[in-house]
C-alpha cells in the first residue's frame, strides 16, 4: 500500500462532529466504540482501503491522538503532526 497522509486532529474532530450531530467544541477527546467503528469504516471509504487492525491497536484508540497516531501508522505513513515528544 502506498503511504497517505493520515487525517489531520481538525478533520478528525470535524468527522465526530457530524457524526454526534454538535459542534466541533463539543467533541470530547475520548471515543467510545461506535465512534471508533465510525472513524474506521469513513477511513476505509476515504482512503479507499480496507484497514486490518489488531486488537492491540483496537485497544490504543480511546483519545483522538492516539487514533490518530494508529491511522498513521495503519495508512503507511508517520504519526500526526505532534511533537514527538507528545505522542
């Protein structure tokens, strides 16, 4: 698979908030498991792949950094733009 820039923090949030039906301030950083099972099927039909996660990685994705940081990694390309020293 080629690598593809993951989802930016903002375009997650975005993503959430129309999913919840709220403004984007109103998404929490938690996700709970529908959310997450929101974000990776609009991933999959976004980057037009089909996303194998492992339990292991299913277990980190509670925050939207570390959804975002196992997108990253999932879509073949670094984690988000945080300092390294934040992840």
């Amino acid at each position: 698979m080629t690598a593809q820039a993951p989802p930016t923090k903002d375009e997650l949030v975005e993503l959430l908030a129309s999913y919840g039906d709220r403004p984007p301030g109103d998404v929490p950083d938690r996700v709970d498991s529908l959310e997450l099972a929101w974000i990776i099927h609009s991933m999959e039909e976004r980057y037009d792949v089909e996303l194998d996660l492992d339990d292991v990685q299913l277990a980190r994705m509670v925050t939207l950094d570390s959804v975002l940081d196992v997108l990253a990694t999932a879509l073949g390309g670094d984690p988000h733009d945080r300092p390294a020293a934040h992840r």
